[in-house]
C-alpha cells in the first residue's frame, strides 16, 4: 500500500483536530495513549503554534492568526516565579500552586524555549501575513520567555533548551537592541560550542528525540544567526549531529543503534521521532516514520514539527543521507568516564553504554539495545534501568556479543528488558525472535504494560551484582 506523504496526513489530522470553539487543536490520542476520555478532550498549546506555522503556508491566515491569540493567552505571568514566562502544555492545566509547586509535574518550564522559537520562526517566516497587532502581541510574548527564564535553571549538560534559549534571548536582544542580551545569548552559546569541544558532540547523545530538537536549534542558529558567532558554532553542530545521526541510522533495518540516553521509544516505525521526522524530510528513509500517520499514532504530536523542518531544510544544508551497512562499522563517544559504544553490521546492530545510570528521565534511559533482521522484519530486544539499579556496565566481545554487568541498590538488583513482541522467559534466558539476553541466577520475573512501541518484563535478584550476556542468534 502507498504510504500518505506525511505533510498531507499531518494535514489531514490538523484539520481533525482542530477545535473551532476555542481556536486551538485537541491532544492527539497517540499523544497519551490508554488515557481516559476526559483526556483526550484537552487542547494542547504548543502543537497549536505549531499548526499555526502550516496554516500560515498554506495560506489560512484566519485559522493561524486565531489559534496564534489562543496560544498567547496561555501564557504565564507569575514574575518572580519560576513558572513566569512558560506555557501551559494544555489549555486545561491548572495554575501551579503558589506553594509546593512542582517543576515538570505542575508546569513544564522549557516552554519557554520552545513556544519561543516557534513564535519567533513564525514571524521570522510569515510576518507579511500577519497583523501587526498580533506581531507585536508575539514579540511581547517571546520577551518574556526570554525575561522569565532564571539564569542557572538549565545544567550545562542540558543540549536541547540550552540551545534554544541561547538563540532566543541573542534574537530577542537584536531585535530590541539591547546589547546585554545579545551578549547574554553570546556567552551562553560559547559555553555551548566549548563544551561540544570537549566531548566532540553534545550531552544528549543519540538520543531519537532530542537529537531532532538539538538538530532544530542548530538549524536557526544558522539560517537566523543574531551573531557572526552562531552561525559558525551552529554550523559545526549541525554537521556533526547529522554525521552522527548518519552513522547510527542502519537504513536495512530502519533503526537508529543504540544506545539512547533518552527515549520515548525503540521503533520509529512504532512510534514518531524527530530523528525519524528529520529523516523522512530529509529523503534519507521513508520508513524512519511509522507507515500510518493519523492522530492515533504514537507520539504523533510530534509530527506537527514538519512544516518547520522542512523549511529549515530549504534554509540550511543539512548533510544527513543513508549510509548502508555493508561491512561492520564501529563508534565510540566517550563523555569522562562515561563511553558509549555502536556496532552496525549488515543483518544488526548493537547499542551499550558503561559510567552512569541516569537520574534524570531514567524511565528514557536505554543503555542497552538489539535489532536484527527477523522474518517479519526487524526485531528489537533492550535493557531500561529499573528502580533497583545503581550502575550497568557493558561491553562487546564480539560483535554479536554484549557482556554485561548489573549493580543494585542495596542487596537487590533489577532490569527492564523489553522488545519488540513479548519476550520470552525460559531458564536463564530472555529472547525476542533471535535476540537473546542469558543470566546466571534465578530472578523474579513481572510482566511490565505493553505499550504502542514495545513489551517488556522486570527481572529481579536478591543479590547486589547480577551478570548477563546480550547475543544475536540469527539462525533464520
């Protein structure tokens, strides 16, 4: 069956979703699946800018510059209070409270970062269109993005807000002439390019998600450079994030090797990625999508992000292509003490990390993965940290052969292993089609929920180390 191009089913769904009563497009049911009714009728703030920036393209100025006013009254104005200058993620979310407010649970503050760029690309890209009202109702809005967000908020290691929020307050302060803020957004893009330096790619490493929102950031670094600076910094970034993202992305397969630091799932034909979005934009894989795009995808919010890309992509050369795995090819990123090793062969491939166990987000943290080819296509078999993990480290033996080394909390250890059908549990060994994970020990086995992406099992042992090893089996 022909795939619907996906710029034609984003449309489609916008066209679905949007909700004329209030001028802004309803949550995608992939956007949370197995959520309740109630849920499904919330209306999401940022993928209504983002809609805004289609129907600006497509010439439905009306339905834009409506949804556009929606969106700007959903910002926040708290000043003093780490809040002020975000968005709400949905129409519906409540003020946070004034006490015993939560950073990521009652507002999420890298809103700012986001509803900023889009807000800014949009006049940036469609001001002749607009009114000059609204414009001017945008820019206020953008400075106080900008003005809300405390200095120290954003850990150095933190790539993709970093990155937006560098470009935003440099472009805020050019386009108000206010040197200290471009100097601001200067100094802190410095600190940015310093550190790539160092590590020789960013701290969100290979990551199907935030490396399409890292690749965005760089993109308006150099398409809209607020300095001499950006563009040159931001042009090394994009190159090597698409070389990187090139040298991961096993086309046979459809895959990007592991291993993630952050993931919001395994597949991309499962689920949507950025990675996958900027892939299929760039004509590097058709497949890197899932092949029916409708609101309910998984994660298909994100689709909304194309019309963006694809304009970046007509602004700035974007070296991503398909490399075909012919021979086995090897990467190591090392970060200090944490490395981070790739192996791509020709019918799999192989993702593991040693030093850390991520804290934060550690329910996206995939230190370990495996896809081979099966007989129905690509199989997938992964290892996330569960509660009771303190380290795990692994390493090659071979190249269809992990060792690795897991270090609990206490007298426990635990794992997540999930895959891409429900693993089988036999003595001493988890296996999805010819992707094998064997153990020493007896652990405690618990089915984990089945998501749109993956299955999974919780392996447990009343012990403070447990050892397994990872193999690909292809006997097929």
């Amino acid at each position: 069956m022909r795939r619907v191009p996906p710029i034609d089913a984003l449309r489609a769904m916008h066209d679905g979703l949007w909700d004329d009563r209030v001028g802004l497009v309803r949550v995608a049911v992939g956007a949370s699946p197995g959520a309740d009714r109630p849920r499904l009728e919330r209306h999401s703030v940022r993928e209504s800018a983002l809609g805004a920036f289609l129907d600006l393209a497509d010439g439905r100025v009306a339905r834009a510059e409506r949804a556009l006013w929606a969106v700007l009254d959903h910002q926040y104005a708290a000043p003093g209070a780490p809040w002020d200058g975000t968005f709400k993620v949905t129409a519906e979310e409540r003020d946070p409270p004034d006490v015993g407010a939560i950073e990521w649970r009652h507002y999420d503050p890298n809103w700012r970062q986001f509803l900023g760029c889009i807000l800014t690309l949009i006049v940036e890209t469609h001001r002749p269109q607009l009114a000059d009202d609204l414009v001017a109702a945008i820019d206020r809005a953008v400075d106080r993005c900008v003005a809300g967000e405390p200095a120290d908020r954003i850990p150095r290691w933190y790539t993709n807000p970093n990155l937006m929020h560098a470009w935003l307050t440099a472009a805020v302060g050019v386009r108000r002439g206010d040197p200290a803020l471009v100097a601001a957004g200067a100094a802190r893009a410095r600190r940015i390019v310093e550190r790539f330096d160092r590590y020789h790619d960013v701290d969100e490493y290979n990551s199907p998600t935030y490396d399409g929102i890292d690749l965005f950031a760089a993109a308006l670094w150099v398409a809209l450079p607020p300095t001499e600076a950006f563009g040159s910094g931001g042009r090394r970034l994009v190159d090597r994030l698409c070389w990187r993202m090139s040298q991961l992305f096993h086309p046979a397969l459809h895959a990007v090797c592991g291993p993630y630091i952050r993931a919001y799932g395994l597949s991309l034909q499962r689920y949507v990625s950025l990675a996958g979005l900027w892939l299929s934009a760039a004509s590097v894989d058709d497949a890197a999508l899932p092949p029916t795009l409708d609101a309910a995808t998984a994660h298909v919010h994100d689709l909304y992000f194309l019309p963006l890309f694809a304009h970046l992509l007509g602004r700035v050369e974007l070296p991503l292509v398909a490399r075909p795995v012919v021979t086995t090819r090897r990467l190591v990123q090392t970060f200090g003490i944490v490395r981070a090793g790739s192996i791509l062969a020709p019918d799999h491939c192989l993702g593991f990390e040693s030093g850390r166990i991520l804290d934060f987000a550690r329910d996206q943290y995939v230190p370990v993965t495996a896809f081979a080819a099966g007989p129905r296509g690509t199989d997938f078999l992964a290892l996330m940290a569960g509660d009771a993990l303190t380290a795990l480290d692994a390493e090659s033996t071979g190249d269809r052969i992990l060792d690795i080394t897991l270090t609990g909390a206490g007298a426990t250890t635990e794992i997540v292993v999930v895959g891409s059908e429900a693993p089988t549990v036999a003595a001493g060994a988890v296996a999805v089609g010819d992707l094998r994970l064997t153990f020493a020990g007896a652990p405690s086995v618990q089915r984990e929920p089945t998501t749109a992406d993956h299955a999974g099992v919780r392996l447990g042992w009343t012990t403070p180390v447990a050892k397994a090893t990872l193999a690909v089996e292809l006997a097929w």
